[in-house]
C-alpha cells in the first residue's frame, strides 16, 4: 500500500469516526458534511485507481439522515 493510499485509508476512518459522532448527537448538517467528505475522499482514490471495496459501509453513506 502506497503512502498516498494509507492516508487516504486514515482520512476515511477519521471521517467515519466523526460521521457515528455526529448521528449519535442528531446534528444533520454535520452528518451531511461528513458523509459528503468521504464520497470525495473515495472518490479521489478511485481517480487514483485505489479499490476502495470494504472502506466503507456502502450503507452508511446512502442514509446520511439528514432529510434532505
């Protein structure tokens, strides 16, 4: 594993880490903000050509909880 991939791995647990936060504390607009971090960041890999399979719960980001 690359050391660009590794800090891409730590960025994505950092922001799930503060995605669980922010839904156990109900606050929507960081629940979004969170989740839309770690679509960039999976993205930037994919553009990358790093296989983000197994990152992520796909079911955490497809219910970011916010309503909107």
């Amino acid at each position: 594993m690359s050391e660009f991939e590794a800090e891409l791995r730590n960025k994505v647990a950092e922001a799930e880490r503060t995605l669980h936060e922010a839904r156990q504390a109900g606050h929507d607009y960081e629940i979004h903000l969170h989740t839309a971090r770690i679509r960039d960041l999976l993205d930037l890999a994919t553009r990358h050509g790093i296989d983000t399979t197994g990152w992520i719960a796909a079911a955490l980001l497809e219910n970011s909880g916010t309503g909107c």
